[in-house]
C-alpha cells in the first residue's frame, strides 16, 4: 500500500503541474490577444498624429479653450458636446476638417463661430442643437435650412447668377417668371445672398443716340469738308477727305451753322438724308435701327426624286446701324458701332438673284457726353444702263436703231455718319438746357407747372 501511495503522488503532482502549464500557456495567450488591440488602437493614434491633425479641448471657469489643426468636424463637435454636457447631433453630410483657435469662449458661442466660418446648417429643437451642412445635400440637411427668392430690377436673373461665386452658382436656380433667383442654404449665407445683389443690381444709365446718316455726292463732299476743317482747324471732318482718303473719323462738337449748310446741300440736291433717328438704351446694351427694304426671293428647291417646291427668302438692302454705348461715369461714354450700307441691283441672267453691294465699316471710339462722334468715306460708284425701244421699229435691221436708245447713268457717292451720344439723367430725360432748346426748335410751349390745390 504505501508502495502504491509513494508511486501516485509523483504522477498526480506531474498531471497538475502539466495543467499549470496548459493553463498559463492558454493565459499568455489570451494576455497576448488582448493586447493585440491595444497595440493596434496605438498605432492608429500614431497615424492621425502623422497626418498633421491636431485636437485639444479644455473646459476652465473662464470657459471652453479649443484649438484644432486639420480636425474631424465629427471628432470635434462630438467631444466638444461631452465635455461641456451639451445635447449634440451632427449630421452625417458633416465631413470637413476644421481648423480654429478659441480662447476662454461659452459652449454655445464656439459652436456659433464654427458655423458661421464653415458655412453650416444650425437648429435647436427642443433643446437638442443639430449640424448640418450649409448647402442642402439631403433630407436632414433641406430641414435645417430656408429658401429666398430675390427679384432683380435692373440685371437680368441670369446675368445675376453668372456675378455670383462660382462654388455658389450650382445651387442657384432661376425664376424666370418672376426674374428673380433662389437658394435654399442657411439664413446666414442667405443674407449675404441678398446683400451681394443688391450691390450689383444697380440702374445703369441710359444712353440716348442721335444718329444722322448723309449721303453726299463727290462734289459737296468736298465742300462740305472744306467748311467743316475751316470751322474747327482740322478737328471735324478731316482735311485729308480734300486729298481723296477713303476714310476719315473724328469725334468733336458739331458748329453752329452745321444743319444750315446740310439744308442747302439737301436743297441743292447735292446731299440726301438717309436716316435721322434718335434712339435709347441702356448702358452696355446694343441698339439698332434698320431703314430700307426687304426683297423676296423665291427659289425652287428639289430633294431626291420628290417634286420640288419653291422657298421664300429675303435680302435686306438699306441703311443699318448698329452701336452699343458703355458709360462708366465721369461724362465719358464708348461707342462701338457697326454700319452697314447695302444696295441691290439688277438680278442676275443665270440665277435670278440680284447682286447687293454693301458699304460696311466697325469702330469703337470714346467721346464725351454730347460730343459727335463722325465716319465718313463709305465711298460708291454706281452705274446704271437704262435701255428704252420702240416696239418692232426698233428690231427693224439697219434702221432699228433710230428707233431706240441707251443711256448710262454713273453716281459717285460718299457717306458720312454723324452720331451724338447723351446721357441722360436718372428719370430718361435730357439736361434742362437741352430740353429748353429742344422745346424752342420745334415751338412747344414748356409744360404748365402744377397748380395747388387749396383745402
């Protein structure tokens, strides 16, 4: 018996310490697996760090010292909330990085700056304070936000967007009813919104062109130039028109005599007036006006095997003008304008079509307000062949001839274009001194001031 004791002992002490051993080895273990996520969690750390982010958040009596590098906008709210016992959501459209310096600020007042720098969407309800993001992007966000819609008086709604910041002008939608335009963001950003165009949906002024087109032949061109370089030494139409230039362009005033001697040419019927209109428009808008006549054309068209079929067009011939003045202040206005003097003539034998001659020419000059602005050397030469006969004498031989007769008629003429521009005042109308003599050229009494009206 005590054989068989001795002999157990040593075998039970080696099955408990084998055990030990299995157990321990299954404790390393799980003391290693345990500290695995720890290793791996500080590792990570490490790697935010390596970023350049940075977070620090401490709440003192004075109030909450916040600084933050290149932060998670999640990670900053969220700890920010804990720390000083605020009721907190952030949306998950949140996803920027923030990077702000605060000193000594309330819970309340730092959350305020960090919205207004980052442009977000900001709401209390019932005590619970929700982010999101500014521009809406989904549900949550549309919910934090509101809509205005601004009405343009005086830009056109979509020339408003393209004035607008480019990051902006996506979320920007135009009513075209109404000329006016929409965003849904925050009341913030929607102030700042309304407070840009206002800046630029100003009155622009208004411009009003006086616009004379002369046609001179070769012979009163002439005089004419040699009575305007008297007048003004060279400074209105240029003297070089003596010498035969074929264009020439000044800008000057106009001298007194100037209509008196355009009515004795016209009279003489050495000048014709082409057109004399006055138009209006507004500051960087084009006008232009269009006198002379439209020809209609038709012309057989054929498709395939399909019966052809005949098509109206039309030719322009005639006087066009087309100018757009730009006024910047200071009495001081740009012209660019486009002339255009076209003719038709006869239709040609093989197609039908009569031939347009055009006298064109493009300038952008600047003058002062009231001053003439003058383009002259749109030079043609027309000649026209008029054939009359008598019927069947004339196609006699021999002595057919006597019985019709040909007559070639040649016309040099030169075209002067005299525009004035004027600004006008606020209301549309000339300066009073022009009014006035306006009123005494055409003889129209001044309007009757208004009369009091007694209780």
């Amino acid at each position: 018996m005590r054989t068989i004791r001795v002999a157990l002992v040593p075998a039970l002490t080696l099955a408990l310490l084998a055990f030990s051993s299995a157990v321990g080895g299954f404790a390393q273990e799980a003391e290693g697996a345990k500290d695995a996520p720890k290793e791996a969690k500080t590792g990570e750390t490490e790697e935010k760090k390596t970023d350049g982010s940075s977070l620090d958040i401490q709440v003192t009596d004075g109030g909450v010292r916040l600084f933050a590098v290149n932060a998670d906008a999640h990670a900053l709210f969220t700890q920010l909330a804990e720390k000083t016992n605020l009721q907190l959501i952030v949306d998950d459209s949140v996803k920027r990085k923030i990077t702000i310096n605060l000193v000594d600020k309330q819970p309340r007042e730092a959350i305020d700056y960090i919205v207004a720098a980052y442009g977000f969407s900001f709401a209390e309800v019932e005590g619970i304070l929700i982010v999101s993001e500014g521009i809406p992007k989904n549900p949550s966000s549309y919910l934090l936000s509101e809509i205005d819609s601004i009405t343009t008086k005086y830009v056109q709604a979509p020339q408003a967007k393209s004035l607008l910041p480019v990051f902006l002008q996506d979320h920007v939608k135009i009513n075209a009813g109404q000329n006016a335009v929409v965003l849904s963001a925050p009341r913030s950003v929607l102030n700042k919104f309304a407070e840009d165009i206002r800046k630029f949906d100003q009155p622009a002024a208004q411009i009003t062109l006086d616009v004379l087109v002369v046609e001179l032949t070769d012979t009163s061109l002439d005089t004419f130039a040699l009575d305007a370089g008297f007048v003004h030494a060279g400074h209105g139409l240029s003297a070089n028109t003596l010498l035969g230039t074929l264009l020439f362009r000044s800008v000057t005033n106009l001298p007194a005599d100037f209509y008196v001697n355009l009515d004795a040419l016209v009279s003489a019927g050495r000048a014709r007036v082409r057109a004399n209109p006055h138009i209006s428009t507004v500051s960087g808008q084009p006008a232009g006006i269009f006198i002379g006549q439209q020809r209609y054309l038709s012309t057989p068209v054929t498709m395939g095997d399909q019966d052809s079929y005949m098509t109206k067009n039309s030719i322009d011939a005639g006087v066009r003008l087309d100018m757009t003045p730009l006024t910047g202040g200071q009495g001081e206005i740009i012209l660019q304008i486009d002339e255009e003097i076209s003719t038709l003539g006869a239709p040609d034998p093989n197609t039908g079509l009569p031939d347009k001659s055009t006298r064109s020419a493009r300038t952008v000059v600047r003058a002062n307000d009231g001053e003439t602005i003058i383009i002259g050397g749109l030079q043609q030469e027309e000649t026209r062949s008029v054939r009359s006969r008598i019927p069947v004498l004339s196609s006699l031989p021999i002595v057919g001839g006597l019985f019709k007769s040909k007559r070639i008629d040649k016309t040099k003429t030169d075209l002067a274009v005299f525009v004035t521009p004027r600004i006008l005042t606020p209301t549309g109308h000339r300066p009073p001194e022009e009014e006035r003599a306006l009123m005494d050229r055409f003889d129209i009494a001044p309007p009757a001031p208004p009369q009091e009206t007694k209780p």
